[in-house]
C-alpha cells in the first residue's frame, strides 16, 4: 500500500471545501434572482391610473384591482365586488 503524505490530504480537504463554498456562493445568487422574477405583482389605482407595481411598493390608499382568482397580497379593505351571474337556468 502506498502512504499518502499528509499534505496531500489537506490538499483535497481545502480543494472540496473551496469547490463547496463556490456551489453554495452561485446557489444563493440563482435563488436570489428567481425570488425577484417570482415577487408578487399587483394591479393598483394611483393618481387615477391604473400601475401595474410589485406588492412591495403599494402604499396607504392604493386601491388594489383584482381578477377573478387572484390573491389578496396585503392587508386591505374591500371596497366592492363583482360577481357573475348566470342566464343560464335549467
């Protein structure tokens, strides 16, 4: 059996560590552009026009306009309602 030096050890410990500590850096840095791609957006009336703005910049009396199935991303107060009614009658 050969002997390995223990320089050689260290060699591969610091070389994995490094190669790890890399991955993990790139990782991060992937997931954080996907939460900014995936962050909320939200249709608000603001000085009588309708912005289309990311949730976080929704401030006091901006009035949120929702589709049907959207998600309600801040606390708020409904103001009105719109429902569909069917003709339909069998």
């Amino acid at each position: 059996m050969r002997c390995i030096s223990r320089w050689s050890v260290r060699r591969v410990i610091v070389a994995n560590t490094l190669i790890g500590i890399i991955q993990e850096l790139r990782a991060k840095h992937t997931l954080d552009q996907l939460t900014v791609v995936n962050a909320p957006k939200v249709h608000a009336v603001r000085d009588r026009q309708i912005v289309h703005m990311a949730v976080n910049e929704l401030v006091l009396d901006d009035i949120m306009d929702l589709l049907p199935g959207q998600q309600i991303v801040a606390d708020s107060t409904v103001l009105t309602r719109a429902t569909s009614k069917s003709t339909n009658r069998c």
